[in-house]
C-alpha cells in the first residue's frame, strides 16, 4: 500500500446559495477547518489524518483508499497516482488534490 499526500488546493463560497439557503447567509464565510496549502498525508487502516475534516473524509475517503491500494485515473488525468476531488459541501466545497506518494 502506499501513501496518499492529501493537499487543499482551494476552497470556494457560493454567496448566493448561502444567503438564500443558509440561516447566517453568506456571512459563515468558506470553510474554517481547512485552509489552501493545508497537506495532509494517509497512511492506510482507514485512519483519518488527524486535523483533518470529518465530513471531508467522507466524501473522500474512497478515492485516497483506491489510490492507497495503486488505482490509476489515467486517462482521465494528466498525471498517474492523482485525482482532484472535493467535498460535498454545496455552499463551501473544498477541493483537494490527493497523491500516492511512496
């Protein structure tokens, strides 16, 4: 199994749907756990990295698993042993680019 390098690379607000859908609007800002450039690294036994975001690992956690156990995405990316994912958050998503790395 290798290792999966786990990196914010941006993190988004969509002011619109938080001030319709949301009850303090677009005031609760972009994600407070996570920040851009915040890496993280899973080591395998479906252990979350500590500080990492839980809901997060859940949207995640199937694909860093797969890359853990060397799944390739490619064609579809232009760079083996990686995926850009985010989570499900539709008001704040988090994007995160995950990597096995050895």
């Amino acid at each position: 199994m290798k290792n999966v390098k786990i990196t914010v690379i941006k993190k988004e607000l969509y002011a619109d749907l938080a001030d319709s859908y949301i009850t303090d609007g677009k005031s609760i800002g972009a994600c407070p756990i996570l920040k851009v450039g915040d890496s993280f690294v899973f080591k395998g036994s479906a252990v979350m990295p500590e500080g990492f975001c839980q809901w997060a690992w859940i949207d995640i956690y199937r694909s860093v698993s797969a890359l853990s156990a060397g799944a390739t995405y490619t064609p579809w990316n232009n760079k083996d042993n990686m995926q850009i994912l985010c989570c499900t958050d539709g008001v704040r998503p988090v994007v995160f680019a995950i990597e096995a790395i050895d």
